[in-house]
C-alpha cells in the first residue's frame, strides 16, 4: 500500500486526477481514492475507505492518527506504508503543530522502520531530517536532475475564483 500525501486539498485532489490519467494510459489496473476533511471523495474502486492500493491525501489526514485517538485504527498505516511527501518545499511553512507532527514522522520513519519514504519537490528543501544520525536520504535520480514524464500531455490545474469550501480546510 502506497499513501501520496499532499501539502493541501487543491494539490492531492490534482495529483489524484493525474495519478489515476497515468495509470490509465499504462493499462495498469490498481486502486486508487482521494481521501480529504476526513472522508473518501473519489475512488476508482469499491474497496473500503484506506484499502486502495494507493490513498491520495493531504497533509492533515495523514499526520491526525498520530495526534489523535479516535483516528487510532490508522496509526500503524503511516509507519507501515510506503509514503510519497509530494510537493514536500511547501511543508516548510506549516503550523508549527504540523511541522512538529511531520518531523517526528519523518525521524521514525528514517530511522527506525524499514518503509519507503520518497520526498518530491522540484525546489530545494532544508529540513533536517535530510540527514539524521548520518543517515542521509537518496536524491533521485541525483540533486539536479529530473526523471522525463511518461506522456506529454498537459497536467490538468483547477482555478477557482472562490475556492470551494472543502479546498479550503487543508
């Protein structure tokens, strides 16, 4: 099981679209759902909440079952499943409750488990768990370059005028 976690609804609501058009045109068949403001809002499945192969969220879903008890079934997902931070730049300038949350994470998940975590950003980041008890993590494919889109065609991006509430809470 993969989770992509996203900074914000309006970020994981598009890599969802574009996650799903991918997969789509390389025939490859797997479960995926949109998971925001606590519930599933789109799957291309029937499995149950959190069971698809791939969960798209943001940020504050994937951090709450650390924070919270009533989320405690989720708990053992995020240090069990491989995660995907994308857009990973834009978590320097969360709350500090968030920031805090997501470090800790990222100290357990480095350090202490045998999961993937992949960071995706397209600008350079400075948090400090880059490199931890000399741990440091892997660049891909290296610091300076990009791996080449499988298509060409254009991403799809939703402007609002007056964002819908939902897009508003995360």
């Amino acid at each position: 099981q993969l989770i992509w976690v996203c900074p914000n609804n309006v970020t994981a609501r598009s890599a969802y679209i574009n996650i799903t058009r991918d997969l789509d045109k390389m025939g490859i068949s797997v479960s995926v759902e949109l998971y925001l403001t606590g519930e599933r809002k789109e799957a291309n499945s029937s499995v149950n909440d959190f069971g698809s192969d791939i969960i798209v969220t943001n940020i504050d879903n994937f951090i709450k079952p650390s924070v919270s008890n009533s989320y405690g079934a989720r708990a053992l997902m995020i240090y069990n499943s491989d995660v995907i931070f994308d857009e990973v730049h834009e978590y320097t300038s969360m709350e500090c409750a968030l920031n805090a949350a997501f470090t800790g994470i990222m100290d357990k998940r480095h350090n202490r488990l045998n999961v993937t975590t992949l960071l995706l950003t397209a600008t350079p980041t400075t948090f400090k768990f880059l490199k931890i008890k000399g741990k440091e993590i892997n660049s891909l494919p290296n610091k300076e370059e990009h791996y080449p889109a499988i298509h060409s065609d254009k991403y799809v991006i939703n402007f609002h005028d007056i964002p819908p509430l939902e897009e508003m809470s995360g």
